[in-house]
C-alpha cells in the first residue's frame, strides 16, 4: 500500500509541475537565405530501420546561440537500439562549428527531458552546411524508445537547426525545450516546432500505450 501511495503523489506532483508550468515561451525563427540545397541523409546500415523522420517542407531555422541545446521530442514509430541519426542545419556565415547531440527520456518533470538514454555525442570542425550531417553509432550504445527528446547545441552563435512538417515517420508535438532557460519553447504555431531529424533503430519492437500525449496537450496553445 505504501508503494501505491508514494506511486499516486509522484504522479500529482507531475502533473501539478506540468500545469504550472504555463504555454510555451515564443520565441521567432529566422527564413531560410535563398535557394537551399538538399540530399537526404545517409543511411547507417541495412539492419537498422528509420524510426524517426522529418525533412521535408523546410523554410525556417532557428539559431538559438552558443551553447544553447535545442531539444525536440520525437515519437518514433518503435524502440529498439540506437542505430544512428541526423540534423539539418546551416549558418549565418562560414565558420566551422561543433556539436553535441545528446538523447533524454520523457521523465523529466512535467514531462520535460530528464535521464540521458544516448550520448552526449561530440562532432567537432562542421562547416556550414545545407545538408543532413549523418552519425553512425556504436553497437550497443543504447535502447531507445518509442518516445524520446532530442538535444543539439552548437558553439558557433549563428548556426541553427532547420524546421520542418509534418515528419514522414514518426510524429511531433509543437514544441521543443531549450537549455540552459529550462524552459518549453514554441514558434506560435508558424512555423510549426519541430526540427530536420531523422533516428534510426535496430531491432524494432512495437509501440506501447503512454500518456506522454495527455501530459503534453496542456503545453498546446
């Protein structure tokens, strides 16, 4: 009785955090500087299927600044082991940047990015680019799944990650979170919040039944 009843306050503590934690913060994206290039990204291996992708439909980017992680949740269409993944992004100039993507589970409170499942993974060097950059991942990094947050933060101020909708595979909810503010972020509904990305897993196994799409709806407009 007692783990029932410890189980019962965690989950009113979740979901107060969740209801005060108010509508997303808008912030304004930037237009894409004329005609952009682009190649789909590259696949990792012929065992691992794409459980995640959005690129298409883009116009948009977002450069958050330096340092800052850019974290969008992704419903993938199963789980399995991280077999690889990729972003979009480009630059207000021609520096070279480094990245750092990192993987979270949705337990974070009121359904934020909480425990690292993949990662941090570290690029160093990336030029402007108007195409995926695509990452192999060691075999048995980690399980991962179905739903998940993904982080990407770059050094350079004035690159940014591409916005995109609807994703082909997989799903997004209007939304992303931003690091170091801690806080939900959102664009107003144009363009819709969800970013070029692509996760690719081994081994999938079904979709199981979660509550993630209630706990996220009282962050809609």
């Amino acid at each position: 009785m007692r783990s029932r009843v410890l189980l019962w306050s965690t989950a009113l503590a979740l979901a107060a955090s969740a209801a005060n934690a108010g509508p997303p913060v808008r912030v304004t994206p930037l237009p894409l500087d004329g005609a952009f290039q682009f190649d789909p990204p590259a696949r990792t291996t012929l065992l691992c299927a794409t459980a995640y992708s959005n690129m298409v439909n883009f116009a948009y980017y977002y450069p958050a600044g330096s340092g800052k992680e850019v974290i969008d949740d992704l419903h993938l269409t199963g789980s399995g082991d991280l077999c690889g993944f990729s972003f979009t992004y480009t630059s207000a100039n021609s520096a070279t940047t480094d990245a750092t993507v990192t993987f979270y589970a949705n337990d974070g409170p009121g359904g934020s990015p909480g425990s690292v499942v993949a990662g941090p993974f570290y690029y160093y060097g990336l030029p402007r680019s108007n195409h995926p950059f695509s990452a192999q991942v060691p075999e048995g990094v980690s399980v991962i799944g179905p739903i998940i947050w993904l982080g990407v933060s770059f050094t350079e101020p004035t690159t940014g990650l591409l916005l995109a909708n609807p994703p082909s595979i997989g799903a997004s909810d209007d939304l992303f979170y931003q690091r170091p503010e801690e806080s939900f972020m959102s664009f107003g509904g144009n363009p819709v919040a969800n970013f070029t990305l692509t996760v690719q897993i081994d081994s999938p196994s079904p979709i199981r039944v979660s509550s993630w799409g209630a706990i996220k709806t009282i962050y809609r407009n």
